[in-house]
C-alpha cells in the first residue's frame, strides 16, 4: 500500500508539468488507468476547469432491476466525494432517482403537477432537450413473453422507460454487472426463462440479446461491471468521455470485446496478478479455512479469471480489496457472473491435472509452487488463452 501511494504520488507529480489538453487518448487513458478519480481530478483541477467553461454535461440516471449498490459504491466515493467529482466536471445529474427530490404523483389515475415534483414529467422534458448520457444501473427484464411486465414503474415497463431514455441519449453507460450483463437476476433458475432479464447491451455474455438490440435501438455502450463497479471505474470513464478524450467513434479501440474500458478491465491482466497474497500461492500455501492470511485459491478464488484491476487500484480510497480483507474474488466483472462462478466458494480446479488430484501431484514430485504453476497453465489451456 505504502508503496502504490508513493509510485501514485510520484506520478502525479510528474503529470503536474504535462499539459493533458496536449496529451494523445493513449497517453490519456494510461494515466486514467493509472491514478484514482481523487488524483485525476486534483491534478488536472485547472485545465477541467478551463476545458468545460462552456459545456455543461447532463446525466440521466436509471435504476432497473438492482439493489443501488452501484450507486452507494459511488456515493460513498468519498475521495472525491460525488458532489466535488460532478462539480469539477462540470456535469449536472438531471435525475437519478436515490439522489433527486422529484417523485411521480398521481391523481385520480393521472399525473399532475410540474416537473419539480414529479419525475415522469421531468424525465420527458429531458428527453426533448436531449444532449444527454443515459447511465443504467441494474436489468431489464423482457419478461413475461417480451412484455417487460416484471418490471413496472410508474405505469410504464421499465423496458419502455430504457427505450424513451435511450432514443435522444449521446452514449449509454451500464454500470454494474446488472446493467452490462444481467448480472445476478439472470442467475440461472427455474424462472431465469420467464423473467428474461438482459443488460443494455448484452445478456450475458451474448451481445446479439442486449436489451438495445431487443427494441432495435443502435447507441454506443460502455459497460462498467462489478458488484459494485467501482467509483474510480464510472468517475474516471465518465471523466474520459466528458472531456473528449475518449471519443465514441473510439470506443471500438479502447473497449474489450465485452464492452470494458480496457484500462480499467485488462484483458491480459488478472486481479490474481496484484493480489497481496499472490506469494503465498507461488509458493503453494493454501488456506483451506477462512480467516487465515494465505491464498485463497482453495477457498474458491477465481482471481485468476478476473480480468479487473483491484489489486493495483484496490478499494475504499485505495485501503484494501477483497482477497486483501480475506474474501475470495468473485471475479464480479465478468458477463456470465454469477453463473461463471458458480459455486463460489469452492476450489474450481479440484479435478486437477490430467486426472490426477493436485494434492496426489505434489506428495509425488513437482511441489506446491510447480502444481499452483500448472493449475494455473490449464486453466489458461481451458480459456485458450
Ligand atoms: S488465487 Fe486469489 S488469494 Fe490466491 S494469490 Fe490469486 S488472487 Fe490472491
Ligand atoms: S477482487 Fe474480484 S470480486 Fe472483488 S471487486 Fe475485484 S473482480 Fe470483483
């Protein structure tokens, strides 16, 4: 820790004398990659400041099926809190409903009064303004039969609202895993078929069933998962967007074939690669029961699959992460979750080597390290990487 808030402070100095304004996407992104949104912010304070005289940036916030943990994530974001982030980019948050006064008032089965007290009203003036970013959190569910009935808001299918929303919108951004994918209400179960709920641009991990697709409306998407995204993640892609330095005609470049900021979700980087416990598994000490302080591995970790840059940016104002606080990863961020990681707390590759246990692998020759090492080599072998 000590040393990533040194390596950060130091780089942050360095950027102190680089005009961002001058700087390429590339060399951008890099940077975004490489500090909190708190940096980037205190950092470049000056020329944000000179760069959105102008412009001001509407946001529309959704929630569909969820439970705002995204949104607590990024309010409790407390460096930059969420109001000094939205100020310093000068963005102003039209509607999002856990944070805005407005509310839907009824009368007689009508709606009344004006758009300061009631959201349906407020959210329809906003869609004629236009020049505005969508950002969804949480499903849509399309069922029962595509109607989307399984979510009613208001009188309206939330599918519906997703559709009105998106029509006039410059870009959608999903944030959370329900938005991007489905995330957990399109866990596999009895029901999964009937409620259908899909992500803004994928169902999973198949982009021809996103709920854009299914209304047969085209907009550029980016996708943020985790349960919960993390502030860093939506601050500094929204920041990137805000400023023009990631540009929509970009997208296809700076995006992973799931829709991911790659700076952020790095397709050839693992969680497993930064975790603090990563020399514990090198050497093959495995937990086996929780509350110890060796890898979890055997409690389930599926860090090596995860495609997310916790263990360097780490968590709660860059104090720790999970594996970090003892929790096995979830790998969170990825489209098939939960179902891809199911089941959660157990050791994925207990079949072992070419049908031999690990453990039987280890009494005979090639040690723990070496075993942890060739884990390691199918499982990659199993991913075609
Ligand atoms: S398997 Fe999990 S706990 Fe073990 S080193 Fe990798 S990320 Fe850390
Ligand atoms: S460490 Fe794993 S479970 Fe935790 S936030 Fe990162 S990807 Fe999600």
């Amino acid at each position: 820790m000590v040393e990533m808030s040194t390596g950060t402070t130091n780089l942050v100095r360095t950027l102190d004398s680089v005009d961002f304004l001058k700087m390429d996407r590339r060399t951008f992104m890099k940077v975004v990659g490489t500090i909190g949104a708190s940096a980037f912010l205190a950092t470049y304070k000056t020329e944000i400041v000179d760069a959105l005289e102008l412009a001001e940036t509407k946001l529309i916030w959704l929630h569909g099926s969820e439970c705002t943990g995204c949104s607590e994530s990024l309010l409790n974001g407390g460096n930059p809190d969420i109001v000094q982030a939205l100020t310093k980019l000068n963005v102003n948050l039209a509607f999002h409903e856990t944070v805005c006064m407005q509310q839907g008032i009824w009368n007689d089965g009508k709606l009344v009064n004006t758009a300061e007290l009631n959201s349906e009203i407020l959210l329809e003036e906003l869609y004629k303004e236009g020049n505005y970013f969508l950002v969804v959190e949480g499903s849509i569910p399309n069922g029962p039969d595509g109607s989307g009935r399984y979510l009613v808001i208001g009188n309206k299918t939330f599918k519906d609202t997703l559709g009105e929303a998106a029509k006039n919108a410059t870009a959608v951004i999903a944030v959370g895993t329900c938005a991007a994918y489905g995330g957990i209400t399109s866990a596999n179960s009895d029901v999964a078929k009937d409620t259908d709920y899909r992500g803004v641009a994928f169902a999973k991990n198949d982009k021809t069933k996103g709920m854009l697709q299914e209304l047969g409306i085209e907009k550029p998407v980016v996708n943020i998962p985790g349960c919960p995204a993390h502030p860093d993640w939506v601050l500094l892609t929204l920041g990137a967007v805000i400023l023009g330095k990631l540009k929509l005609e970009d997208l296809p470049a700076a995006l992973d074939e799931y829709g991911r900021p790659k700076v952020f979700y790095p397709p050839d980087h693992t969680v497993h690669e930064n975790c603090p416990r990563r020399g514990y598994y090198d050497r093959g000490e495995f937990d086996t029961e929780v509350g110890g302080e060796k890898c979890l591995w055997k409690l389930g970790c599926k860090a090596p699959y995860a495609h997310a840059d916790c263990g360097i940016r780490r968590w709660n104002g860059s104090v720790s992460m999970c594996t970090q606080a003892g929790g096995p990863c979830i790998n969170c961020v990825d489209p098939g979750w939960p179902d891809s990681s199911r089941p959660l707390y157990v050791e994925r590759e207990d079949i072992g080597i070419a049908g031999a246990n690990i453990d039987t692998i280890a009494k005979v020759a090639v040690g723990a390290a070496a075993v942890a090492a060739g884990v390691h080599a199918v499982r990659r072998m199993g991913k075609g990487e």
